[in-house]
C-alpha cells in the first residue's frame, strides 16, 4: 500500500492536468463518441497508468495471457492484494477492459476519473435492487464484447499479507 501512495506523491504535480484532461475526454466523448472511442479512452488511461508505474518503480510482470479468449468479452476474477491490482491489469491486457467497483471508493479523486473514462461499473454493495440492475447490466455488455475486472474479494486486507480473504457470492451471479 505504500508504494500506492509514493506513486501519488511522485506525481502530485502532473495528476491535475492528468485529472483536467480525463474529465475533458469524458465530457468530449460523450458529445463525440465517433472521436473518443474505448480503445482510444484505453490508451489513454494505459499511458498514466505507465507513468505512474516508472515514477513508482513499479514492474507488472504477466503469467497466463494466453489463456484468456483471444475474441468476445469476459470477466476477470483476480484476487485483490492492494490499492493497484487494477491498475498493474489494465497496464498490460492489451484489449480495453473496465473496472466494476464499490460505489463508496469510486468518487476518489483520480480513481473517479480512471473509472469514468473506462466506463466502469459503480456497484452498491448494501443495495441489492441496484447491484442486480449492474450485473446484468455487466453480463450484457460481456456477452456483446466488454472484458471486465471484478475482485471477488470484494476489498483487501493489508493485515492478511498476500492471503486470499472470503469472496462475495454475489460477484459470480453475472451470467451470459
């Protein structure tokens, strides 16, 4: 988790340009999505995600991409280690992918930006009727093509030192 936080520090002076320029790709591309598409939203957020990993010192090593489906969406079930899981996947898959996250972490300053810009999923974990209209919502756009991160976990643990903590049941009910 510290190494989350040096990145932050290492960069406080870029981050609100960054911040600046993703809220106006947002608001751009809703006004154009024939100019802002998602692979282009992608590249983008790959590139800070870049800059954030040399300033940190931080490598992204891959073990098992060839073992994801070359074509069509999907969901990604990784375990949940720390505040950059997310962003050391989106580093390296190669094909636009999104985030679904809990509601109450998603309105951070930067992870709200990142998560607008891929278009993720806001999910309400004490909100059951709100949590099914995501999931289906995310089993739609996965079964027409859109790969997702989804930590089953649900949170992680900084005192549980690289275990796996219980999953949430609710998080395999997306279906297609």
């Amino acid at each position: 988790m510290w190494r989350y936080y040096y990145t932050i520090t290492r960069n406080i002076f870029i981050l609100p340009g960054i911040i600046k320029k993703m809220q106006d790709m947002i608001r751009y591309s809703k006004e154009h999505p024939d100019k802002y598409d998602e692979e282009k939203n992608y590249k983008y957020v790959q590139s800070i995600v870049d800059i954030m990993e040399k300033t940190g010192h931080v490598k992204t090593e891959v073990f098992g991409y060839e073992n994801l489906p070359k074509k069509g969406g999907y969901m990604m079930y990784p375990n949940h280690q720390g505040k950059y899981d997310a962003y050391s996947i989106i580093s390296v898959h190669k094909q636009p992918c999104t985030v679904v996250m809990d509601i109450k972490k998603s309105n951070f300053i930067f992870i709200k930006q990142i998560l607008d810009t891929l278009k993720g999923k806001r999910l309400d974990k004490e909100n059951n009727r709100q949590a099914m209209v995501i999931i289906n919502e995310i089993a739609k756009e996965v079964e027409a093509g859109r790969r997702y991160i989804l930590f089953p976990e649900g949170k992680y643990d900084n005192n549980k030192k690289n275990s796996l903590i219980e999953f949430k049941s609710g998080c395999f009910k997306i279906y297609w």
